[in-house]
C-alpha cells in the first residue's frame, strides 16, 4: 500500500495538522501484480473493470493464507481451526456492512455474484410476496441480471413490467415516474449507475417516490458500490446487490444487503445445510440472518478474500476513490471527444468512468481486437444489455472502464492505439 500522510504545521499554534492522506496512485499500482504484466509486446493496460476488477496481493495473500493455514469448514463447531475459519468468514460480512453504513451482519447475504443477489430477492420476496397483476417497476437500462429473473417470475405469476424511459442523453426520465407508480407497483429494481451509459441514477428520489406508492426497492449496486461511498441507510433502500469481484474481491464473491424486517419474513432462497435451525423428517426451521440464506458451504476462501479487499479499499478511502476516478473520466472524455468520428454513449456529467463508444464505419469488435494488439483491455459487445442497445439502434458498443489504479498513461495508450484503429480502417 502506497499512502503517505503529510503533516504541516498550523502557521499560528505550531501545532500539527494532518492532511487528508496524500496518495501515489502510481505507486499503489505496484500492489496489483497482473498490471506489471506485457500483453502482446506493450504494457498491459487494463480497461476492463465494469466486467471485473485485477486484484491486489493483500487478497491474493488472504486467500492463500486461508488454504495454507486455517482451511475448514465453518459453523462446525469445536475445533479452533474451525473457529478461525468461522471467524474470518463472518468478519468478511462485518465489514461489508460497514461498507454501505447496514446496521449489521443480518443484513449481509454473501452471493456468488451481484446476479445471484437478484435472484435471490426475485426468487423468495418475490415468489413470497407478489401477487397477480402486480406491477415491478425496472429502467430501460437494466444488466440482465436485473431484467431477466424479473421476466421468469412475472411468467410465473402473472405479474406486469414496466420500464422507467431513458432519454437522448442518457439519463433516465424521471418525470415519467409518478405515472408509472400506481398502487398495484409491489417491487422497483434499478441499477444505481449504468454499465453501458456510464449514468448514476437519482436513486434517493426514486426510492422516495417508490415508498409513497407502496413499493420496495432494490438498487442494482453492481457499478457504484465499488467506485464511490454509499449508504444504504442514508439511501433508504431495501435491498442493494452487487459483486465482490468487481471491488477487488476474488471471483464467486458478491453480495445482498436487506433491511431486517424484510428479510426475516422471506422464505429460504436455497435449502439444506448450514441454513436451519432445527430439521424433523416433516419440518424444519430457519437458522438467524444472515445464515438463513446461505446454504451449503459457503465460498469461504472468497469471503475472506472479499474481506481483505474492502479493508484495502478503506485504507485508500471511497472519496479519494472516486475523485480520482473522476480526474480519469474527464481526462479520457477530452481527448475522445476531439475526434468527430467517435460518438459517445451516455451522459455529459454526473457519470461513473465507464465509456462507451463507437467509430465511425468500424465495428467495435474490430476496434478491441485491434486495441489488444497494442496491450489494450476494452470490452466490445452488448455488455449484457441487449434491450438498451436495441433503444441506441447498436448491436454493440465499445467501453472502456476505469478503476482507481488506471493512470493517465494507461488513457494516454488508450487514446494513442484508439487513434491508429482510426487511421487504420479509414485508410
Ligand atoms: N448489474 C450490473 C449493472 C452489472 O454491470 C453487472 C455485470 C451485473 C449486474 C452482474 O454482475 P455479476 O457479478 O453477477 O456478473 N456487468 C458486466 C459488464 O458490464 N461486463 O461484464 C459484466
């Protein structure tokens, strides 16, 4: 880890005062052992952290550590090493509460992926609590993962989606959402920042006007949770999923965050070990949250790896995080948005460091194989988003997706490699 704290003295007491901690965001890449790494010839230049996130050794030496030196199972009681892997795993929990300010460990269900969140709330609050011709309000910018297992479970129960617009910019209208709640809207699940457009969503307000109408609301975090501070309380939402192994956290690692009352009154997701309390050859009862939802045994080595990870994002701080991703985003938007031929995707302002764009006449799968010629990561493709790319009238786009440890050199070679792709079809 690679922050300093500078010290000054104040000009009048002489007493000391500490700064905010002043980060080498060039040195902290020295954390990440794959950015080290030559692809074809070049750098490796790493622009594909919408879809996952490189790891830093602290979480590469945390899962080793489990499976060197404290490999078992857990909840199995009396033995200590056992006890130590039972310990590390519900940390992992502890913190991820205290990441997004839940009130605690009941309310963190670790997933294997932000996918199996939904699913999760899909499958027990709503086959639990959903009725037929209730409405589920979602965006028209939804990953599938948010779209997906609402559309088996309105097949299920008669149930009717609605979709809150986006417009030409790239954010969503608002104004059409009091029409679209009504009485009969019993869930809304949007995402909080988008993974093609690069928009945040005005979460809070929708979230306020959800509760008016009656509904919950579950926040898609997969895009924010890892790139800027959120509060789950402050937000007030009643559910928020996301994925570990795009905040650094190995793959197989992800989360739910639910507000206690709701999850106490839905039924199990998946059943069988670790999830009961009592078992008869007829009946059985539930184990206390947050174990109720995690049958099986569980990715411990992930969780713990999912642990490690949030401390080290801790230790640099989500604000530092997110300002410095900010400098990325803009740096990169001045440089594409020189070029007449390129068009970006999504909106001007208030977005996240995931770009989507497309070159004129040139497909953006073309455009990733030949920016990997130079070492450069970007995805091309319909990011999971086909109904959206069908509204931009694509069938793809290119992105590219910052995270905090992406420099101005790794957009320099971007842009540079960007431009030969340009100059190379066009010829
Ligand atoms: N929701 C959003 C907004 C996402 O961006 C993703 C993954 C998911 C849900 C699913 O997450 P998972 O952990 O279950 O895979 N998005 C991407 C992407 O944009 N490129 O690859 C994965």
């Amino acid at each position: 880890m690679s922050l300093s704290n500078r010290t000054e003295t104040d000009k009048v007491t002489g007493a000391a005062v500490c700064n905010e901690p002043e980060i080498d965001w060039k040195a902290l890449r020295a954390d990440f052992p794959i950015l080290s790494r030559k692809m074809n010839g070049h750098p490796l230049t790493y622009l594909d952290n919408a879809a996952t996130t490189q790891k830093p050794q602290v979480v590469i030496d945390a899962i080793k550590e489990y499976f060197e030196t404290y490999n078992a199972n857990i909840h199995r009681g009396a033995y200590k090493l056992s006890e130590q892997a039972t310990y590390a795993y519900e940390e992992a929990h502890r913190k991820t509460a205290q990441f997004i300010h839940a009130p605690g460990i009941e309310n963190i269900i670790f997933t294997r992926n932000c996918t199996e969140a939904i699913n999760l709330v899909a499958y027990s609050y709503g086959r639990s609590q959903l009725k037929t011709g209730d409405h589920i309000l979602l965006s028209q910018m939804e990953h599938h993962s948010n779209l997906v297992p609402w559309q088996l479970l309105a097949e299920e129960k008669n149930l009717i989606l609605d979709f809150l617009p986006i417009l030409p910019d790239g954010n969503l209208d608002l104004a059409q959402l009091p029409h679209l709640l009504s009485g009969r809207t019993k869930l809304v699940s949007v995402t909080h920042a988008s993974n093609v457009l690069g928009s945040i969503n005005p979460v809070r307000e929708i979230i306020r006007q959800a509760h008016n109408a009656g509904a919950v609301v579950l926040l898609d975090g997969a895009q924010s949770v890892p790139h800027f501070p959120v509060d789950v309380q402050d937000l007030d939402c009643d559910f928020m999923a996301f994925s570990g192994h795009k905040m650094l956290a190995p793959t197989g690692s992800g989360a739910l965050y639910g507000k206690q009352e709701l999850l106490e009154k839905m039924p199990p997701f998946l059943a069988g070990g670790d999830m009961i309390s009592d078992v008869t050859f007829q009946r059985s009862t539930w184990h206390n949250l947050p174990w109720k939802f995690e049958a099986g045994t569980p990715a411990i080595a992930e969780g713990i790896g999912f642990g490690a990870a949030i401390d080290y994002l801790n230790r640099i701080g989500m604000e530092n995080i997110w300002r410095h991703e900010q400098h990325l985003t803009e740096y990169a938007m001045k440089q594409l948005t020189e070029w007449p031929d390129v068009k970006i995707y999504g909106p001007k302002g208030n977005r996240t460091g995931v770009i989507s764009f497309a070159i004129d006449d040139i497909h953006p799968h073309d455009i990733a194989t030949f920016l990997d010629q130079y070492g450069v990561a970007i995805r091309a493709g319909h990011h999971c988003a086909q109904p959206l790319m069908k509204l931009l009238k694509v069938v793809a786009t290119a992105r590219a997706s910052f995270y905090f440890y992406n420099s101005n050199e790794d957009i320099d070679r971007f842009i540079d490699a960007l431009d030969k792709t340009r100059k190379f079809f066009k010829k």
